[in-house]
C-alpha cells in the first residue's frame, strides 16, 4: 500500500530541518510542537494559508467564533473574529484562493435538520482584527441528520463525510449557483477504521487525507470524488492519539492537530506535496 505520489504546487511550507528522530512519536509521525495559547482549547481544523508560507489557520469546535493564524510549532500570530455570524458546531475547515470556508456541521445529538457553511475572505495572517462571512449556505441532509468533522471543497462542491467507523459515507453540494439553500447528494464510502476526524484534498484533487483518532488514511482518486462505490485507503500510518481532528497536506507531510494541542506531522512522502513519484 505504501508509495510516493507526485505534486508540485507549493502552499505551504514546514520547515523540519530543526525535527530530528528526537522528536519522532512513532514510525512516520513527528512531534512539531503544541499550541501556544489557552484560547485554543479545541483545535478541531488547520489549513495553510495562502498569503503567508509556514502559517496555518485554526479553530476551535466550541466558544469563541475566531480564526486564529499560527506557526507549525504552535504560536498565535494573529486572530479574527468572525462577524454577523452564529456557529454552534465549528468542525473543520477549507480554502479555495481567496476564500477560507467554516464549516459549522457538528451534529453530535442530531438534533440539527440542518447544518451550516460559510465563506469569508482570507484575511492577513500577520495582524489581527474581524472578518465577515461573504457567502453562507444552509444545507439539508438527504434523509436522517447524522454528524460529521470532516470538509473540504473541490471543483466547485463542498464534501461532508459521514463520523462512522467501517465504510464512512461521502456527500457533497454545489457550491456556485443563485440561492444559498442546498441538499447534500451522497457520493462514495470511504473504508475507514475509525471516524473521521478531519479531511484534506491536493488541489489537483487525486489525493485525499482524513485523520482519525488511530491515524492517517491516504486514498488515491481519478481527479474528482467517485458518486458511488467504496474507496480503499493506499497508505494508513497507524498513531493513536484521541481527538486529532485537524489535517493539512504540506510540502513536507500532512500537518495535523489535536484537539489536545499537539501539531504532527506525519512524514510519508506520499503525503507530501512535493513529492516527485507517482502512487503504484
């Protein structure tokens, strides 16, 4: 299952020349360091930003509705406070150029019929101040609510997975188009281990990461998300740690959080996206 896959757009960059095996936590898996402020106390998702190498964004999944920027060993730069905006279950996040999206789909008691996105500027990680939602959705689930951590976008929809162990089932909605009121449409099932926690896909869209409390999948994909059928995982690197629920493709690994505070990096090239080889 392990191989290399190649990609050579840069979004960002982690610097692990200063990480040595001292710092290894298990095969594959780095300790880069731990969040550096008692405001996050539930990192639950991380992007790279697209305006500033070697900062990420984060979020918790409760309290306060903030951005915040930081380093891949866990300093604050900057925070935003999200305006006109009312989330109760901040799970993941994802960006497009110019665009960070909020996903509000948390939905621990189905108590919810409906969940909630939204799509804010990304604003300047080297200073801190508000920022304001530009576009929202409301999106309805197909049938029965269920609860999920996991987003990312691509090609112009908005991916939930399902928070189910064995096959966790992938659903989208159409991000362009009038109105802001959509349905999710189920797509394929991921074969998963435990639940998923977080989600990452390249921005060519042939690669995809989810995150869970046993580890990281990889799952290798034909340039899209498939609308049906089961995908299996082409590398799993096993690391538990209970409630890592942020991950990031980087050029060095796929970055990921905790709700703990913990950053890794998990370091197979196939997480890599600079890696210059191809899935076999």
């Amino acid at each position: 299952m392990k191989a290399a896959f190649g990609f050579g757009l840069v979004l960002a960059v982690v610097s692990i020349s200063s990480f040595g095996q001292d710092n290894e936590v298990a095969p594959g898996v780095l300790l880069l360091g731990a969040i550096q402020s008692g405001e996050v106390t539930e990192s639950s998702g991380v992007i790279p930003s697209r305006r500033a190498r070697g900062i990420f964004w984060t979020h918790n999944d409760s309290g306060a509705d903030t951005l915040y920027a930081l380093t891949a060993d866990g300093a604050i730069v900057a925070q935003y406070k999200l305006k006109d905006t009312e989330l109760q279950n901040w799970e993941d996040i994802a960006s497009t150029p110019g665009r960070i999206y909020i996903a509000d789909i948390g939905n621990n008691t189905g108590s919810r019929n409906s969940v909630d996105v939204h799509a804010v500027p990304e604003p300047n990680p080297k200073r801190s101040g508000e920022v304001r939602p530009v576009k929202h959705w409301k999106v309805n689930y197909p049938d029965e609510p269920f609860d999920a951590e996991s987003f990312f976008v691509s090609r112009g929809y908005g991916y939930v997975i399902r928070k189910e162990s064995g096959n966790a089932h992938v659903f989208r909605f159409r991000l362009s188009g009038r109105g802001t009121e959509r349905t999710l449409e189920e797509q394929c099932e991921l074969d998963l281990g435990a639940p998923a926690g977080g989600a990452d896909i390249t921005p060519d869209g042939k690669r995809l990461a989810v995150i869970t409390s046993a580890g990281a999948y990889l799952f290798s994909l034909p340039g899209r998300i498939p609308s049906d059928g089961t995908l299996e995982p082409v590398l799993f690197v096993p690391f538990t740690l209970d409630r890592m629920e942020g991950c990031a493709f980087t050029r060095d690994g796929l970055l990921v959080t905790a709700e703990s505070g913990e950053i890794l990096l998990f370091t197979d090239p196939q997480f890599c996206l600079r890696s210059a080889a191809k899935l076999r």
